[in-house]
C-alpha cells in the first residue's frame, strides 16, 4: 500500500507596487536647497530685475537678460535625461543578446554549464552506485560508484574553469556598480542645480509680475517684451525643470 503524497501549491508570483506618480509641488521639495544658496539665488535675481528696470529694450545689456531666461537650466535639463535614459537600458542591456546575464555572455554561458555539469554529476541519476558493473552485460567489473567518482575527478578542472568565468564576471558586475554609483552621484548634482533654477525661476517670474505695471507705464513697448519673451518663458521652464525632476 502507498502512501497518498500531498502536492503543494505553486508558488505565486506578485507584481511589483506601480511607481508612483511625482507632482510638481513634491518634485520642488525633492533635493535640498541650503540658505547659502538661497542667498545667493536672492542675489541672482535682485541683480536680473535690476537690470531688467535700467535698461532700454534694445539695448545688448536687456537682450543678455531675455536670452538668459531662454537657456535657464537646458544643459541641466540635457544631462538629466542623458543620465536618467542610461539608467533605464541598464537594465535591458544586461539582459539583452549581448548584455552581462545573455546566454551567449562568458556569465551566461558558465550559468549553462554549471547546470548542465552539476546535473551530469547528481547521482541520483545514476542508479544503484553500489551495483557491480558488468562487461557486456554479465561478467562483473568494479562498480559504479567507483566509476562515479572518477567521473566527479574529470569533471573537476571543467567545473574550476566554470567558477572562474563566473568570478569574472562578479568583477565586472563590481566595476559595473562602481559606475552607477558615480552616475547616481553626478545626476544628485545635476537635480540640485535643476533645483535651483526652479527657485530662481519662481522668483524671477514674482519680481517681474510685480514690476510689470510699473514697466507697462512707463515702457510699454519693454511690458510686451518681458510679458511674451520673459515671463511665458521663465514659466515654461520652470514647468520643464519640475516635469525632468
């Protein structure tokens, strides 16, 4: 009589929590801004506004501050999702046709023979070790698990061999990380001047609201500038800087 064996279920697999959405007003609290730099922002814009009031719509000294707002953050904008885009096909390269963990990669390939080897050896495979083998099928000739053995010894420089690839490429992967956590680094960087210019941009957009009626009196030709080519502007950037944050 034999006994009833109880499968047990299946493991089930759970996907992952979907990223959650980031909005502009967490984005701006994200990277940590000092009070030294926020003096130092209050500088910036104290002497943009300045300018900004003094000079004559046409002279170099204006159109230096409109095409300041136009490039504000574009090379913090560019790195952030050069940095950000490479980040993202880390992952599908290493596992790509070529990448670190692809069966035709030195990793890949010594994963496939480790199993295969350690398969090749497990003796549960092999039958009764303790059986006498037989030439021809009758006449005994040593056993089995002699042979066994001497089939673990021959197996032993492939499996060494297999072992070495692999700490190869635990090196790799150690360089590898060495070099996302330097782009972790920079990119940190990268967010916190991004940072900045959203505050700069802020309050930028503020003074120049604030001074647009006075400007509008007196210059209206100036008021229409820094209406379309200002303060559009500095807003579209600040909305570009929080959506790449």
């Amino acid at each position: 009589m034999t006994e009833t064996q109880t499968l047990e279920p299946p493991p089930v697999l759970t996907p992952p929590e979907p990223v959650k959405e980031v909005s502009n007003e967490q984005a701006m609290s994200m990277v940590p801004v000092s009070d030294e730099q926020k003096a130092a922002l209050d500088e910036r814009v104290k002497e943009f506004i300045e300018l900004v009031v003094a000079h004559d719509v046409q002279s170099d000294e204006f159109k230096a501050q409109v095409e300041s707002i136009h490039s504000l953050g574009n090379k913090e904008i560019r790195e952030a999702a050069s940095m950000s885009n490479r980040f993202l096909e880390r992952p599908v390269n290493s596992m790509g046709e070529n990448g670190l963990f692809s069966e035709k990669s030195s990793v890949g390939s010594a994963l496939v023979d480790l199993r295969q080897t350690i398969e090749d050896l497990d003796p549960s495979r092999q039958g009764d070790l303790l059986s006498p083998r037989k030439i021809l099928g009758f006449i005994p000739f040593g056993n089995k698990l002699t042979s066994y053995f001497r089939q673990y010894q021959s197996a032993q420089t492939q499996i060494n061999a297999i072992l070495q690839a692999l700490y190869n490429g635990q090196d790799e992967l150690r360089k590898d990380n060495a070099a996302v956590d330097i782009e972790k680094a920079n990119l940190w960087e990268t967010m916190g001047r991004m940072e900045q210019y959203v505050l700069l941009g802020k309050q930028i957009d503020a003074e120049l609201e604030s001074k647009l009626i006075q400007i509008e009196t007196e210059h209206p030709e100036k008021a229409r500038v820094v209406r379309e080519e200002m303060l559009f502007y500095v807003r579209q950037k600040v909305t570009d800087l929080l959506t790449q944050l």
